[in-house]
C-alpha cells in the first residue's frame, strides 16, 4: 500500500493525490530544476503577451513579473526549496509564484506544461549548442598551440598503426582541428533548427484564446538572420517534437567520437613504446601498487565516456521511435541524456585541452621514429615516376628494394647505389639525396599535405581564425 501525499497542483477531477512512490517514480525536479532560468525568462514573455492582448491588467503583469524574478533571485542564492511532491520545475515556480502573488494563476492561460517544456528545452538546447561552439573552439586552440610550440617537429604518420609516411606532428593534430570544426559547424546547424519558438502550441491544440505567438518570439530570440519570429506551423508537432534534442546529441556523439580518437592517439604516444609526449604530472595519475606509473587517465576516461554520449543518443532515438502523437509521458525522459550529453562533452572538451596545455613533446623519440629511411619508399616510387616510369612499376621496383635492405640487414637508405641500380637504373646519382627528411617534407606542399609550407601556413590559418 503506498502512503498518500497531497499534490497542490492536482486539483478538481482528483480526489486524492498520487502515493509517495508514485510521485517519487514520475518527478523529474531532481534533474529538470536545471531548466529554472529558461522557466523564469518563457514565463515573463508569456505574461507580458498576456498583457498585449488584454488578458493580464498592467498591475497583474508587472506582479508576476516581480514574482518570477524574486524566485530566480532566490533560486540562484540557494534559498529556494524545491519540492519533489510538485513534480517537475514548472510547477514548483509556479505553485511559489501564486503562493506569493494571486494573479501568479491566471500566469497559465492559455499555455499548458507541454509548450512550456518544449519552449524551455528548445532555449536550454540552443544556449549550450553554443556553449559547446566555445568549448570545441577552445580545443582547437590548445592543439593549435600546442602545434605552434612543436613546428619543426616530425612524426612518422601511420596507416593500420604502421609506419606510413612522414608528417609534421603539427599536421597530425590539424587533422583533429579539421574533424573538431565539422563539430563545432553540427552544434551551430543545430542551434539553428532549435531557434523555433513553440510556445501557443498549448497542450496540443493551440488555444482558443487570441494570443501573440510572433511577439513572444522575437521577445525570447527565436528570429531568422532577418529578425522576423520563427514559430513551430503545427501544434502538434510543436509539443511532440524532440528532434533538436536528437540532433543536439548527434553532434554531442560525433563530438565525442573524435574525442576519443584523439583520446587513443594520446594514449598511444604518452607510452613508453612510442614515448613521443609527456603529459604534465597533474594531469596523470599513478598506480596504487606500481611505483613507476604514470597513467593518462584524462585521456581515458574520455575515450570510455564516449561510450555513454553515444548510448545517450541510441536511449533518445529509442525513446521516441514508437510515440504515438503527440504528448506522452515519456518525453519526461529526455531531459537526462540531454544534459548527460552536454555535460560529459563538455567537460572532456575542457579537460582535454588543460590537458594539451600542459603536455610537452620529447624530441629525440619523434626524430628517432621519423628518422626511419623507410617512411620515404614512396618518394622512391615517385622519383621513378617522374623519371617516366608507371607507378605499378615503380612500386614494385622499390618492394624489391625494401626486400633487399632486409635481406642484408640494412636500412633502405644502407643500399649502395650500385645495389639500387641493379634492381632499376633509372636511380641515379641523386637517389640517395631524397633520404634528406626535411628536403623530403619541402616535397609535400600542395593544398592539406603534411609539408613545411603547407603546414605552416595552415597553423597561420588557425591561428588567425581562432583569435
Ligand atoms: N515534466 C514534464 C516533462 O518533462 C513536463 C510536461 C508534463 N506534461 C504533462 N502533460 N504531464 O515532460
């Protein structure tokens, strides 16, 4: 048997209110207080339309406008108490407004609590969309930075985790500015197509009453470039649709993916094997039985949570996928992978580029990888090439090299001239020449390859972009 407890907000068609364990199983205070400020801000626009066409006198307005303040005044010093038994944070704002002033209840007219969530996930979602714009571009900064304080430094680049070609190890960390602009591109599509004002949808049906739905959009921001209000056309979809949600936590995913490969390389270049960087102390961790460790933990755990950003979105799209129109209960369930997703994103965006910030380069393991002759096998094959070779042939020529310097237990750069010319005599005198690794990345200049010019002039390009 559950026990009862009085719900305010119940009213005439009930006669009691819902037992303990139900009300405990359907709040969602505990986590959508988040949504206060966004609560406080819809409702004053509302009133203040209210006022516009005659609903709310002049008095009432500018009383529940005061209201509405001094809960946020209270909320924000903590004095506010929220109360699990009203159930979610609209009614806890509004059972406190009426509580304080009598006109707080004609607050609700014409708006029901399904516009109105939809009007405060819609303002939370595109706030944090740009939120995490900052973040990401605070990110790229820091792998800018870090290219910028390392320019002449060369890493091999890798393909299937072997040795491929050679790559400034600036380019290496473009790549994730490139990937983190895409990113940065989804959140500011998103906010986009969230900046869609839904309020007078009403519960699903619009309302009776003739109210301004263009005034208080422009009021609350939902404008096109133009200015002019963006209103949802259809009541329906105004309360049921959660798409911005998935697409804000699309991004939140992909976001988080790139994380997580940039997580991986990390890791991989802070062991011992390959030993390329060093991530300051405050920023590792050690090991409670192993004396010598040093962990990269920050760049672990952001590679295991990504897992939960992806799982946040596979929880939405599962969510939604069978609702029949047009509120249901269900959507309740939103609000925590929502923030589950904004929050996790943004905390590894952040910590990541503390921790870049604070991770230095060990030159000698980087020259020591890169010195290796066979990272230029292609600039053989090309130099063939240009000598008028095919290509297939040129690769094939070179193999041969490769299987060679093996066989006698010398690197490809330990071959004697006469050695490479008895397998193909186009080498000539200045075939051992193209073994100069940094002449070999003078090479690479087109537009996005990994050379001297070209890089440099990409991290200029940043640079400026991201000042
Ligand atoms: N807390 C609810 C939610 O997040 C607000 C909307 C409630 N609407 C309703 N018809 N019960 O979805």
């Amino acid at each position: 048997m559950s026990k009862k407890s009085s719900v305010v907000s119940r009213s005439g068609r009930f006669s009691s209110g819902p037992g303990q364990d139900v009300a405990a199983f359907s709040q969602s205070i505990s986590f959508d207080w988040r949504l206060w400020k966004q609560d406080i801000i819809g409702s004053m626009a509302h009133a203040r339309m209210l006022h516009r066409i005659g609903l709310v006198t002049k008095k009432e307005c500018s009383d529940i406008c005061k209201g509405l303040e001094k809960i946020g005044d209270d909320i924000t010093a903590g004095r506010f108490e929220w109360k699990p038994e009203l159930e979610d944070v609209h009614m806890n704002i509004e059972s406190a407004l009426t509580k304080a002033i009598p006109a707080g209840a004609k607050l609700h007219t014409a708006r029901s609590r399904n516009d109105q969530v939809a009007l405060d996930m819609r303002m939370w979602t595109r706030d944090e969309a740009i939120n995490l714009v900052e973040e990401v571009y605070g990110l790229q900064r820091s792998l800018v930075n870090l290219g910028l304080r390392h320019a002449e430094i060369i890493i091999p680049g890798y393909t299937h985790l072997q040795r491929g070609q050679p790559v400034y190890f600036a380019h290496h960390l473009l790549a994730y500015v490139e990937m983190l602009d895409r990113d940065a591109g989804r959140f500011i599509d998103t906010c986009k197509r969230t900046n869609v004002c839904p309020l007078g949808s009403g519960a699903l049906a619009g309302s009776t009453l003739p109210l301004d739905r263009e005034g208080v959009a422009v009021e609350l921001g939902f404008v096109d470039e133009k200015g002019k209000p963006r209103l949802t056309q259809n009541s329906m979809d105004g309360v049921s649709d959660r798409d911005f949600i998935l697409e804000f936590c699309s991004s939140a995913a992909v976001t988080a993916v790139h994380l997580s490969r940039l997580a991986e390389d990390v890791i991989l270049w802070a062991s011992a094997e390959f030993h390329f960087i060093k991530i300051a102390d405050s920023y590792t961790t050690g090991s409670s039985l192993m004396p010598q460790k040093k962990n990269p933990d920050i760049a672990e755990l952001t590679r295991g949570k990504s897992g939960r950003v992806i799982g946040n979105l596979v929880a939405l799209l599962t969510l939604l996928k069978g609702l029949p129109m047009t509120y249901n209960r269900d959507l309740q369930e939103d609000k925590e992978r929502l923030f589950d997703s904004a929050d996790t994103v943004r905390a590894c965006l952040r910590l990541m580029a503390a921790m870049l910030d604070h991770t230095t380069i060990n030159e000698a393991a980087c020259a020591a990888a890169s010195a290796d002759p066979s990272l230029l096998a292609t600039d053989l094959a090309d130099y063939l090439v240009q000598k008028g070779q095919p290509f297939r042939h040129a690769h094939h020529d070179v193999g041969a090299l490769v299987a060679l310097a093996e066989k006698n237990g010398v690197p490809l750069n330990g071959l004697t001239l006469e050695e490479m010319r008895g397998i193909q005599p186009l080498f000539g005198p200045d075939t051992l020449g193209l073994f100069d690794l940094r002449k070999a990345m003078e090479r690479r200049n087109m537009a996005g390859a990994p050379g001297s010019r070209e890089v440099k002039k990409q991290l200029a390009r940043w640079q400026k972009r991201l000042a």
